[in-house]
C-alpha cells in the first residue's frame, strides 16, 4: 500500500466518541456561581464563608432578609415579632396580574409573609429592634404590611429602650395600593420622630438597591447611616433621571461611594466589617444617650430570654 492510499484509508474511517466523553459533569446545582460583576466563576461553599463577597472583585451579592438579621445580631438572640402581618388588596389591582396573586407568588418563592422581617434582637450585647427587608419580595416595596411593622417597630423600641437598626433595601412604594402605599411614608417618618424624643439611637444600612420612597423616609431619617459597597441608593433611578434632564449623570452617580463623598452618609462598610462597626456605633450612641443605663448587660439577659435565631428563608 502506497502512502497516499494509506492516508485515504485513515480519512474513510469513522470514529465514534463515547457519550461518556462529551457529556455534561456530574456537578450538583448550586456549587458553582458566577460574579455578575467580575464573571470569574466562584465555589459556592467560599462564596458563603466571605458574606456573599466575590473575592476577586469585592462585589456584594444581595442578602435575604433572614442572611441579613444572622449576619448582624448575636447568636440565638433574634425573636420575631408582628409576623402574622400580611397584605390585602382593598383596591382589587390588576395589571399583568392581580395584586393577590402577586403576594402568593413572593410568599411562595421567598418563603416569607412580606417584604421585611422584624423582631427583638442583641448586636454584641445592646438590645435592639432589627428589621431587615427581602428584594426578592415584590422588591421590597413599601405598602401597608412594610409601613406598619417598620412604625411598630419603632413604637417597640421607645417602650422597651431598644436601638433600631434597620437593614434596608427596596424599589420604592408598592403601586399596587395607591395611595396606602405613599401614606406609609409619613407614617414611618412620624414614628422615627416620636422614637427620637426618647434619645434612643436609630442605625440604617442600606444595601443594594434602595431606592425610592423607601429612600426618601425611613431609610434617610437616621441617626448614622452606613452603606454597603457599590449600593444603589437614591429616590428615581440613573435613567429616569437622564431621560428627564437629558444629560448624561457622573460615574457613579448614585451609588454608596459617590453619596460619602457628597455628605449624604455617614460611611460605607464592607459586609465583612459591618456587624463590628454597627456594634461599635450602638456602643456609644447607647452609652452617650442613655447614660451608661442601657448596654451589654441587658442585651445578654435579652438574648436568653429571646433564644430564637432566624433560620427561615435563607442561610447564613
């Protein structure tokens, strides 16, 4: 056989690849994630233990409310209150669909009643009232259920001397109520009002996004505020604002760096130092406001009492 006809041969020859070979690895969902800023892809086990932080970029992913209340609050000292709030639909809205069947699908893909989580709870010892709020949640807009518990919250806090800290995050009011939905922000801001006559100090961490009327009540009134990295915050949105001036905004407009540096807020935290800086903060607005009166002692005889963490909805 002459070389040429060897190679004829070859090229006739059809090779088969076993399915063994192409086929997908057998890897588990959810052991692998990707930075939607960065694209590197990250163990999902490494991603837990940093706080939900790309380490290649430092992007903040987006907590659940349950993620936020055990990252911030002491062990086994959070204990919910006004969970058996939820919403009705006194205006029978409708749009792609009802209202109704809006809240029964959050409650359903969330595992939660509403769009913020509060309760009773001890950061190193202080004894709080903490809310967290889900953007997964309809975004965590603010209606009548999230307007309540955010004024009850406040209203507990003055009658037991409690700090709040609030962990917020949110599109805005809740269109499907109207103007129920736009009242809650008189009322929270009246209820933050009557807490701060108590000299009781009120700690807002803004996470990534909130926007809004959520933005232009309580989550602007308080006495400290502290963002997250790279959080949006502000009242419309980067393009609303465009298309109405026209203009093309700065970089960065918006976001937690660009408002620090404009006097906006008080400071921006990386997740991984939030919890001792809130602490930290609780220390002295405490200490200074009540006198020394209010502290780690009752925090700690508050968190035996409570012995409750949040474990629905989330990981830590």
């Amino acid at each position: 056989m002459s070389i040429g006809d060897w190679f004829k041969a070859r090229e006739s020859q059809k090779y088969t690849v076993s399915q063994r070979s192409v086929g997908t690895a057998d890897v588990p969902d959810g052991v692998w994630s990707k930075c939607v800023e960065c694209k590197r892809i990250i163990y999902q086990g490494e991603l837990i233990k940093n706080l939900y932080v790309c380490r290649h970029c430092g992007y903040h992913v987006e907590l659940t409310a349950v993620q936020k209340i055990n990252m911030l609050v002491d062990a086994e000292s959070f204990s919910e209150i006004d969970a058996g709030l939820t919403a009705a639909d006194p205006l029978a809205f409708t749009a792609v669909k009802s209202y109704e069947d809006s809240i029964t699908s959050a409650k359903v893909a969330t595992g939660l009643p509403e769009a913020i989580i509060t309760g009773r709870a001890s950061i190193n010892g202080y004894p709080t009232v903490l809310g967290a709020m889900d953007f997964r949640f309809i975004g965590a807009s603010m209606g009548s259920v999230v307007g309540e518990k955010v004024a009850r919250a406040f209203e507990l806090a003055s009658v037991e001397g409690r700090a709040v800290v609030l962990a917020t995050a949110s599109g805005g009011a809740r269109m499907q109520e109207g103007m129920l939905s736009l009242m809650q922000m008189a009322k929270t801001a009246a209820a933050i009002e009557r807490f701060s006559r108590e000299g009781l100090p009120y700690i807002a961490v803004l996470t990534h996004p909130t926007m809004g009327g959520v933005t232009a009540s309580f989550a602007g009134l308080a006495d400290v505020t502290y963002a997250e990295p790279g959080a949006l915050v502000g009242f419309a949105g980067p393009r609303v604002i465009e298309q109405s001036i026209r203009q093309k905004l700065p970089k960065g407009f918006q976001r937690s760096e660009f408002l620090l540096r404009h006097g906006m807020i008080d400071g921006v935290v990386p997740r991984s130092e939030l919890r001792d800086r809130v602490a930290l903060t609780l220390g002295y607005l405490m200490h200074s406001r009540c006198g020394g009166s209010i502290g780690a002692d009752a925090g700690k005889a508050d968190a035996a009492k409570s012995g409750a963490t949040a474990t629905k909805g989330g990981e830590a």
